[in-house]
C-alpha cells in the first residue's frame, strides 16, 4: 500500500473502519444480550472493502448492499444511531423498524438498499447506473456482494447488460472464502471471481481486501473510468470475515490456522501500523481517534435503545405509495 | 409411541428413501456435511450417502430447481431444497413453467418425480425476504402437488409419497415446525395426498388449518372448549390435491367454518377453500364463511410490527365468536 492520500483523507479512512469495526462489535455484544431481534451477520473483517471503495464516491452516487450491509451504510455515510435503532427494530431506524439488519436503506445518501436475496442487489446497481445514464449525469452506482452471489444468474446477467450498454457501475465482489459452510472451491471451478470479467468484455481486477488502500486505487480507477462514461469494472477483494456466517454460528467448517492467517492480516491493524510506521499518526492520535469512535457507538446505542418501538398498526403503512 | 421432531421425521424419510431407492438424491445450498441444511432437517444424510448423493449446490436457485427438473426426466429422484420459501422466486420458471408443465406439455411421455422442500412462515424476526407464506402461490399451478405438513407423523408420511410418486411436488415446511415433538411410529407408513386429517372433532364450528396454523387453532380449540363451544379442526394436508369432501363434510355437520393461513389474505389458500365451500356446501352453512390471514403486508422485521400481522389465536377465537 502507497500513502498519496493527505492526512486528512487517510484518518477519515481509519475512522470510518474503526466506526465498522466497533460498530459491529457492538451489535455482537447487544445480540449476545439478546436486544437484538432476529439474526445478524456481521462485517467485521471486511471492512476495508466498504471504506476502500466508497471513499472514492460522491454522496450522490448510489450503492447497492447485501445481507451482511452494516459496513456498507457506514462508509457510504449513514448515520450510526439510525442504522442501529433499525437493528433493535425501533421506529427511529431508517426503515421505521420494517427492515431490520438486513434491509437497511438511506436514499437521502444515495445508498438504494440491502437485500437479504443473495445477488439481488446486483441488477438493481445496474438499473441505477441506468437511470444515470438516461439522466446524463455523473454519478455512478457500485454494488457489493459476496463471491457465494456470483453464482447466482443475476450476477451474470447484470454485468452483461452493464457492458453492452457502457454503464457506470463497479462491481465489487466481497470474496470472503465462504458462503456459509460452502467453501468457494467447491462451487467455482476458478480461483478468481474476477476472471468473469473477461467472458463480458469489461475489465476485471483482483485486490487484496484487506489492504484498504489498494481497494481504494483500485476503486478510484473504476470511478475513474464509470464516471467518463467507459464502462462497468469488476473488482474482487479477497477478504475473510472474522466471525460465523450468522447469529451463533461457529464457523467450524474454517480450519483454525486459515482463521488465524486472516485475523493477522486485519485490515484495520494493518492500516493502523501503515500510519503509525509512516509517521502519517502517532500513537497519541489513535488512541484519541479510538476514544471518539467508542463514544461515538455508546450515543448511537444509547439513541437505540430509548427509541421506542413502532405501533403495531404501523404494520399496515407503506404497502403502497 | 415414540415422539421425534418434524425435524426428525423429515429426516428419517429422507434417510429411508434413500436407503430404499438408488436413484433418490439431495440437492441445495448448505445441504451437506458443513451445514446439514440451514434448519438442520439434511443432518447426517451426507455421512451416510456421501457428498454424491446429498450434493452441496452453489448459490443459485433456478439451476437448482433445474437441475432437479433434468434429473428427474431421465432415471432420477431428486429431493431439493430451497433454503427459504422467499427464494422459490428465483427458480418460479423452473418450478412452474417446467416442473410442473413437462408431463402434459410433452403429451404424457414423460414422468417429473421431484421434490422441492421449503420452509415458510413468520414469527422469528427475519422481516420481508424470509418470512413469507406462498402456499397459493403454487397451488394456481396445475401438474405440481402442494403438501403443507403440521406434525411430525404427516411430515415424514406426506414426504415418503411424495418422493416415491410420479409427480412434482411442491413440499412446504414452516420454521417453526422444526423443534415441535410428536408421534412417529417405528414401523413404516405412508400417508397418501389428497386426504385431510381431523386434528380434533367437534360439533360446533369447523376450522381448516394448515401448517404452523393447525397448532394455534387447536390451541384455540381448547381454550373455547372451556367456554362450550366445540371447534372441529381440519387440515387439509395437501392443497393440491385438496380434499374437498372432508371439508364439506365437517361443514354439513358444523353448519360454519373459519379458514386460517398464514399467507396474506388476498388470492390467498383461505380464498380458494372459501370458494369451494361455497360453490359446493353453500346451503350447509348457517354463518358466513369467516377468513383469518394476514393481512396483505410484506412481513415486517421489528417485534411488534411482526406480531401484528401474524394470525394468532385470539384472532382465531374471535372469527370462531363472530359466527356461532
Ligand atoms: C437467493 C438466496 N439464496 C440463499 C440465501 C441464503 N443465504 C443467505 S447468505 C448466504 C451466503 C451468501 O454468501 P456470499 O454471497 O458469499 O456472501 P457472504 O455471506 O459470504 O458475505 C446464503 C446462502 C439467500 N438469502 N438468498
């Protein structure tokens, strides 16, 4: 990883990790407690893929989200209480409580929603990055999603249609290893995601997920690219995520030392010792960096937990427009 | 009798099937020796039969069902599962426009023996895109079979005719089911399709109930029963085929009936069973037909929000209040 960033794009990086990281930590110890309703799957590991990418967009781009979404409403730019009180379910959240975790939007930012249908979200990018092209702006439209989604047709059929029409949309495969307990090398005869790319004429990049720099190159090229108007990119960000697939899962399908190569390439203890070894921080600044985000989550719990709980007979609002 | 779980009984007719049958098999995400199944019902089947035969699938639900549908067609039994019954969407083509079509379709040449198991149903706070009731959804479609389980007995009985039969069948579970215990018998049994069952009898009202819902009408029996009113509880087991007569049946002798699903109400199962009460039995009743559904509203995640929409036995003894 290269430092040409300025300081101040480089703490806005930490920091936004950081937000991710303790964030979910967060939502773990409430779940554990049992104050969070249904189930959870949490972005911790992966975060130098939401930060590395949707540093390099505008507001008023758009993203798509998956299942495992948190990360992704953070580093687009949403705000920490709303996405936690959508969580525990409370009428403050963003969806009003009808979301929940796995369905967590906030248009006002440009992020167009998470989808619990694994690959749904992919064409959804594809219509945005449409609808940008038919209203001749320069925004552009990235879409997460997990290497387990690229099976899906959606996934193809997406990225064909973005390229024959030159669309302005980064597809960003969060390669995690597993789907589940489905290892990707049992249901993919190739080693990389991004090797698909070739088969729809548009370029493909594989980066090291947890190096959030490259991520962020990398993604600076696709805006790059999508914002002139010369096509979709797909990129594969080779990552892992720290915990199970979901709520109690164990995730003893991982052999214990794959788990513990990947927990020694954290991205955010990498990037903490990049900025640490190139003076860009002294150790002084992280710990206050730390300090602001810890008090920054306890706020955002504490506005989720005395937010009240819809009225049952909202059930029956917003079935239609 | 010995009690096994739903989840159990799903199990052990997978397992005796396969035992049985060479050409039976399973496929779907998950289903194998890592996971087991999301719900747990594949668990052990990969250690017996082999990763051949209980095939972990990549995610990708229309080959999935297609698979199944090629398999099925030349020499195979195929068992799949779509981990949750939102996701059927994704393979509708496959399940209703080929499934369920290739035998009349193609002139009666060839059989189409495949299973699709799901689970369906609300009640654990997975919100829009994991907890809905799309039983109707399948039943408008002629050639496919519809079986809706509540007990354990009947979900290993239903699944055994259902794997050994000729047609696609179109196998919904309910997540709640799972952990519920009861009576399976050692010895094998089958139950054939098109034959309702009467979870309780009674003289006053008839309730048809299916899947998770048959529990909470026969708690709702109960609980009136103290007041005299006497609730005769039907579940009709199978949607297609339906067994009309057992419900016309119970209705000339009730005189009323109240129909619970869990699915939205609009089009929904309690429609077309309301529709052939009253096309057939209409001068039997004595009391309009009464329907409790959801109301048509995706599933909301939050709690309350959650509740509100799922029927539940209050809204059950209320229907049952309104008529006799
Ligand atoms: C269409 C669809 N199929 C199956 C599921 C169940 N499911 C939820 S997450 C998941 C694994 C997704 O893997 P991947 O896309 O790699 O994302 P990851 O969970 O690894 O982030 C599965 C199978 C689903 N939600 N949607």
């Amino acid at each position: 990883m290269t430092l040409t960033l300025t300081k101040e794009k480089l703490v806005e990086i930490y920091m936004k990790m950081l937000e991710i990281r303790f964030f979910e930590e967060k939502v773990f110890e409430l779940y554990a407690q049992n104050l969070v309703p249904g189930t959870i799957h949490l972005y911790a590991g992966e975060e130098a893929v939401a930060v590395g990418v949707c540093g390099n967009l505008r507001k008023d781009d758009y993203i798509t989200s998956t299942h495992r979404g948190h990360g992704h409403c953070i580093a687009k730019g949403a705000e920490l209480k709303r996405v936690m009180a959508e969580i525990l379910g409370k009428k403050t959240g963003y969806c009003k409580g009808k979301g929940g975790s796995m369905h967590i939007a906030d248009f006002s930012i440009g992020m167009l929603g998470a989808t619990a249908v694994v690959g749904a979200g992919i064409p959804i990018a594809v219509g945005a990055g449409l609808s940008i092209k038919l209203r001749d702006t320069d925004q552009v439209a990235a879409c997460f999603f997990g290497e387990g989604a690229s099976n899906q047709g959606t996934f193809h059929e997406s990225i064909n249609m973005a390229a024959i029409w030159k669309l302005p949309v980064i597809f960003v495969c969060e390669n995690n290893l597993y789907a589940m307990g489905t290892r990707q090398s049992r249901v993919m005869a190739i080693k990389n995601v991004a090797d698909r790319a070739t088969a729809y004429g548009i370029p493909g990049e594989v980066v090291d997920g947890n190096d959030v720099l490259a991520v962020y190159e990398a993604a600076q090229k696709a805006v790059e690219t999508a914002r002139k108007g010369e096509g979709p990119t797909l990129i594969e960000c080779k990552t892992y995520r720290h915990k199970g697939h979901s709520r109690i899962d164990l995730a003893k399908y991982r052999p214990k030392e794959e788990v513990e190569e990947w927990l020694a390439k954290d991205p955010i203890k990498r990037f903490k010792e990049k900025l640490l070894q190139t003076n860009t921080l002294v150790e002084a600044e992280i710990q206050q960096i730390e300090k602001e985000v810890s008090a920054e989550i306890e706020e955002a719990v504490k506005f989720a937990m005395e937010s009240p709980y819809p009225a049952p007979e909202e059930a029956s609002e917003d079935v239609y427009a | 009798m010995r009690k096994i779980s739903y989840r159990e009984a799903l199990r052990e007719a997978l397992r005796e099937e396969m035992r049985r049958d060479p050409t039976v098999f399973l496929l779907g995400e998950d289903v194998g020796r890592y996971w087991g199944g999301a719900f747990k019902v594949t668990e052990g089947l990969a250690e017996e039969f082999g990763d051949e035969r209980v095939r972990d699938t990549p995610i990708s639900e229309s080959a999935i069902i297609g698979a199944a549908v090629g398999a099925a067609i030349t020499g195979m039994r195929p068992v799949a599962e779509i981990m949750f019954g939102d996701l059927t969407a994704l393979a509708m083509d496959q399940i209703a426009n080929q499934a369920a079509k290739i035998h009349y379709m193609f002139g009666g040449q060839v059989k189409v023996p495949l299973v699709i198991r799901t689970p369906f149903g609300a009640g654990v706070n997975i919100a829009a895109h994991h907890s809905q009731s799309l039983e109707a959804w399948f039943m408008h479609v002629p050639g496919l079979y519809v079986a809706v389980p509540s007990t354990p007995y009947d979900a290993k009985g239903l699944l055994k005719t259902a794997i050994r039969g000729s047609n696609p069948v179109f196998f919904c579970e309910h997540k709640l089911l799972y952990p519920i215990e009861g009576e399976v018998p050692e010895e094998e049994y089958m139950v054939p399709f098109g034959i309702a069952d009467i979870k309780r009898e009674g003289a006053d009202v008839t309730v048809v109930a299916t899947l998770y819902m048959v529990h909470k009408a026969l708690n709702a029996a109960e609980e009136l029963e103290g007041e005299g009113i006497s609730v005769e509880v039907v579940d009709p087991r199978t949607l297609a085929p339906l067994d009309k007569q057992a419900i016309i049946k119970s209705v000339k002798k009730t005189g009323r009936i109240i129909i619970v699903n869990e699915d939205c109400k609009t089009a929904g199962v309690s429609a077309e069973i309301a529709a052939v009460v009253a096309e057939e039995a209409i001068d039997y009743l004595d009391a309009p037909i009464k329907r409790v559904a959801e109301p048509d509203t995706p599933i909301p995640f939050s709690p309350p929000l959650e509740q509100y929409v799922i029927p539940d036995e209050k809204a059950i003894i209320n229907a049952v209040k309104e008529v006799v």
